[in-house]
C-alpha cells in the first residue's frame, strides 16, 4: 500500500534576486581583490552562508573601525545609514555597496519625504540592520513602530504631516494591521506611492499561505536572525498549519515532530541555499515522506547587476 505521508513544497522559496546579488558580489570581490576580503555585518542573514564564505577568506565585522585602512569593504544586502559611508571614506576604505536595490529605494523615500517636511513612521523591526540603515537616512524625521499595539500609542507632532514606510522583509498581514491602526488614528497620513515589502518576502508568504491549510506541520529553512525566515513561521501558523518549527538545517529536525503527521509543508527564507532545503527533504524521505509535490504560485524573473563600482573594476581586470 502507498504511504499517505507527502511533503508539499513551496515555490518560490529560497534566494530572491537581492540575495543572489549579495553572495555573488562577494564571491566575485573575493576572486578580484583577493583575501582577506572585510564585510561589514553579515552579507545575508544566513548561517551555513556566512560559514561558507568565511572559509574562502571573508572577515565579518560589526564595525569598521577594526578594518585596516585602505583595506576592501562590502556593505550587506541589508544597507547602513550614510554615515557608514562617511566613516569608510574617513579611513580610506574601498566599498563595494551590496546593498539590495528595494532597499535603497526605501532609503530614496526617506530621504525625498524628510526633505519635503513630512515626518516618516517607519514599520520595521527595532535593531534590525535594515531598520537602523533606513532610519540613519533621516533620524530627526523618522520614528519606530514595530506592530499595531505600538501604533495605538504612538504620539506626533503634526498628524497632518505623515507618511509612513516599512521594512522589506515584514509580514504583509502584520503590516496592513500596524497601517490600518495608524490611518485609525491619522487619517490624513500618506502611504509611500509603491509597496516597500519586497516582492520575494510576499511571494514566500502566498506560497506558505497556500500550503498551510493542508499542513500537519510546516518546517521553514532559515536562521534566527532572518526576519523573512521567522515570519513564514507566523505566516504558517496564521493560515492554518498545526505546527510550525524554523530550523537553520535537517540536523536541527526532531523526529517527534512528524510523529502521527502526514503531510509536511516545507519552505526557505530569501537567503537560504536550495542545497539545505534538499537535506531536509532527503531527510523527511528517511522518515517515510517519499511524495513531494510542489505548490507554486508565482514565478520570479527578476535579477539584478552587480554594483557599479564592481562592475567597472572588473571590466577594467578584462582589458589589462
């Protein structure tokens, strides 16, 4: 008799086009600059990631001041605040900018919206490298909510002078939430012209949403400090999976947890390798899973170039 248990797997899942951009600008400032290559704060928030390359030569720092002067910096996916920039031009640093391209057009916004006078709400996470990037773009203008309770409390200065942003990788249900409490409150706040959730972070939380009402259990690859990871947890729990775990890899699976389970629901966050997504596939198999069946419900195209400045420097290697 065919076993009923199947794992359902969601798509998209894993790398979005910021992510891929990030280790692949890293991965070729390492083969043109040679180690040890400096990268300021993790590329990506990935853990079996940040290992990888920090055996090919790669130094993570928090800070720059601990960088050699003159040495090679990459800033992560996640962006700094322009005086990150400063402090590198201070002490002669080369940067390569690795920022993703949805996030500086969110710190485009605060600073075009601080200019014009308006006094930015920005939805996010407090601690958040994205967060602290953004808010260093304007921070007389800009101030923190972090989820609906926050924003029944908040106090402005002028209601009538609002707008409010977000953080990329947020959950989109959360946000209408935290926005819909604000406009409660200041209905003559304005909304940025465009979504600042970034298209990957929404698609990965369709695709488990999709999923999630046919789900024993939902497992999501992805570290702790990934807030798209930690989010389709919530994302999962919220449309109907019984039980959902985040793990950074298969050796973290307990086997309790598929105890009396049939189906599995399995996803990654937008900085995951597909390599640990099949680990844990190969081990639901162990565990009796043999039936994967994709659930897709978008397909992503979407890629972006290489910054500039990596760009030319290795256009100028070719002709030499």
């Amino acid at each position: 008799m065919a076993s009923e248990k199947k794992v359902l797997l969601a798509a998209p899942r894993g790398y979005c086009a910021g992510v891929d951009r990030a280790i692949l600008t890293v991965e070729k400032s390492l083969d043109l600059y040679g180690a040890p290559l400096y990268v300021r704060k993790e590329i990506v928030h990935n853990r079996y990631v940040v290992q990888s390359l920090e055996d090919r030569g790669v130094i993570f720092v928090d800070e720059l001041d601990v960088v050699p002067e003159g040495s090679t910096v990459v800033f992560s996916a996640h962006g700094v605040a322009p005086s990150v920039h400063q402090e590198a031009a201070d002490r002669s640093l080369k940067t390569i900018d690795a920022t993703c391209p949805l996030v500086t057009k969110v710190h485009a916004e605060a600073r075009r919206f601080s200019s014009e006078g308006l006094d930015i709400i920005l939805i996010g996470h407090e601690g958040h490298e994205e967060v602290e990037g953004t808010m260093g773009e304007a921070p007389k203008s800009i101030t923190l909510v972090q989820n609906p309770e926050e924003a029944r409390h908040l106090e402005v200065e002028d209601p009538e002078k609002l707008i409010w942003l977000s953080q990329t990788t947020l959950s989109v249900d959360e946000t209408i939430q935290t926005v819909k409490v604000l406009k409660e409150r200041f209905p003559e706040m304005a909304s940025p012209p465009s979504d600042d959730i970034c298209y990957a972070t929404q698609n990965r939380q369709t695709a488990v949403k999709a999923m999630s009402p046919n789900c024993d259990l939902v497992i999501v690859v992805g570290s702790g400090n990934s807030s798209n990871s930690v989010r389709l947890v919530e994302v999962a729990l919220d449309a109907g999976a019984r039980a959902s775990y985040r793990v950074d890899s298969f050796r973290e699976l307990q086997s309790e947890w598929v105890e009396g389970v049939l189906t599995v629901g399995v996803t990654s966050g937008a900085s995951v390798p597909e390599l640990l997504v099949q680990e844990v596939i190969d081990w639901l198999a162990e565990q009796g899973f043999n039936d994967c069946e994709e659930v897709n419900t978008a397909e992503e195209t979407l890629m972006f170039a290489l910054p500039p400045e990596l760009r030319r420097d290795i256009k100028a290697a070719a002709t030499q």
